[in-house]
C-alpha cells in the first residue's frame, strides 16, 4: 500500500489498560521503530501517558508521527490531552460519549451506540478547523467510530457538511429517514 501511495496513515491505538511504565514505553518504542519510515499516529488512553508528557512529545517528535484527537466519555482514568499538536498528520477519532455503557455494556457494540447531535458536530468541525490551520499540517484524516446502527455514517455526512466538503451523493431515503439531522438546515 505504501510503495503505490495507497496508505493514508498507520493509526497505533493502544486500550485504555496500557499504563505508563518502562516495560510499555521500550514495547511502545520498539514498535514505532518498526514502523518508522511510515506516516502514522498514536492514540493513547490511559491517563497515567499524560503525567508524562514529555516523553510523549520526544516519541512523537524522535518517531515524526501525530497524537490523535480523541472524542469519547472522559473518565478520572481517561488521557488528558495537551493542546498543541506535533506532527504534520492531524488525525481525529470520535467514538461516541456513551458514559453508561462505556465500561458496563452487555454486548460490546453497545459502547459505540451514539449519535452526535448537530451541535456536537458543529464542535468536532470547529476543533478540526482550528487544529487544522496550525502550521505544518500536511494531512488530515478522521474517523467516526460510534458505528452502533449507522451512526458513524450519519455523522460523517453532518461533519463533511460542518467542514463544507461536497459529497459525491447524499445516503439513500431510508437512512435520511433514520437520520433527520443529516438534512442540513439552511443557515
């Protein structure tokens, strides 16, 4: 994929069990070697990364990959974000803010099931905008990972409207059915 400019970015996500230590940053570092000569990204979860910041901006800078940005419940265990980005990837996640059922649902789909209302949207379209005009941004890739039901779909049609990135062709009548809110009102 990469040798026919076929790879967009290698995301590296890592489970929100990964804790800071010395045995996770040498497996961590071992892998971003492997990898080095690939545009990628990381995303970690744990908050125990955060209360190591600089080594996450050594990492990033030595292994000249991106931090994603990460939209999902925020817990007392959840990674604390900084605000400026390194790399030249800006890489946005969202994978729903379904609090209840993050850690106690009964079938693992149900932690995605969440649709992102207009609002929210407009948010995650202003966060990109502003991430994205910072210099040295050279790609920009996101993905909506609340796929319970459609959802990511549908707010990948709301977001690409918020960002005003035409579409090839709108979702079918059923799923505009299912999701009003894709109609974007005129403003």
């Amino acid at each position: 994929m990469a040798e026919k400019g076929k790879l967009g970015v290698l995301l590296l996500q890592y489970q929100a069990g990964f804790h800071y230590n010395a045995e996770n940053l040498d497996g961590l570092e071992k892998t971003l070697r492997s990898f080095y000569d690939y545009p990628k990204v990381l995303e970690l979860r744990h908050r125990s990364w955060s209360e190591h910041r600089g080594d996450i901006s050594r990492l990033l800078q030595e292994y000249r990959m991106s931090e994603v940005l990460i939209d999902e419940p925020k817990f007392k265990t959840s990674i604390r974000q900084a605000d400026e980005t390194i790399g030249d990837v800006l890489y946005f996640r969202a994978h729903g803010r379904n609090a209840k059922k993050w850690w106690h649902a009964t079938e693992s789909w149900k932690r995605y099931d969440y649709l992102y209302s207009r609002e929210e949207i407009q948010e995650h379209a202003q966060n990109i905008k502003i991430a994205a005009g910072k210099p040295g941004i050279k790609a920009i890739h996101g993905l909506y990972n609340n796929h319970a039901r459609a959802n990511a779909a549908a707010n990948t049609v709301m977001l690409s409207q918020e960002l005003g990135v035409k579409l090839k062709g709108m979702p079918g009548e059923a799923m505009v059915s299912r999701f009003p809110a894709m109609v974007q009102a005129p403003r």
